[in-house]
C-alpha cells in the first residue's frame, strides 16, 4: 500500500474529518509505523525496514487512533474540569496483540566451532 493510499484508508477511518489533513495524517501513520515495527522487533530493526503488507492496516487502525485521541473520540470516561480522559485501551494492545514478534537467532552450533 502507497502512502497515499494509508493516509486515504485513515482518513475514511476518521469520517473523512477536515481537521485530518494530509501532512497531519501522514505524520501518524510514520509514528504508527515505528510502533508496529518496535512491536514486531522487539530487539531493534534496520533503518529503512517498512511495514510488512499483512500489518498495513493495523498501522492505518494505530494513526486513526492517535489522530482521534488529539480530540475526545474514542473516550470511555471524560472530567471537564479537572480534565482527566480516559480510553478503552491507552496503550493499545488490542491492537498491537495482533502483531506476531520476531527475532534473530545469533550464535548456534556454528558460532561454536
């Protein structure tokens, strides 16, 4: 999926809202990105590794949630004056379950001779 197609998909994911504009959007869905790679490599990544096709749209699910949590959608609990929010799942992990995580295997039976 293009970039331009992410930024799309997110942003029917936000209801087309005028507020999510491109470059807004397209900074999500980068930070999205080193999300779902520090989740799926856990020991680190390479520069330039990209989001593998089967997790595209977890990633575009990730930026709508950080862009609609800049607003109030998606809360579950809401204090005006002491401004305290609260979401169904702040650290997304309903989400991010999804990705399998994967090593490197280092040294073996070669590393020993």
């Amino acid at each position: 999926m293009t970039t331009n197609e992410k930024v799309n998909r997110v942003q029917v994911l936000l209801g087309n809202d005028p507020r999510a504009q491109y470059e807004v959007v397209e900074t999500y869905i980068n930070i999205a990105g080193d999300r779902v790679l520090s989740t799926m490599y856990p020991f680190g990544y390479a520069d330039g590794t990209t989001v593998p096709a089967m997790y595209e749209g977890l990633q575009c699910e990730l930026a709508a949630r950080y862009f609609a949590r800049r607003g109030g959608l998606g809360e579950i609990s809401h204090n005006e004056n002491g401004i305290n929010r609260t979401w169904g799942s702040e650290d997304d992990l309903d989400i991010l379950k999804r990705i399998s995580p994967m090593v490197k295997v280092v040294g073996g039976s070669d590393a020993e001779s």
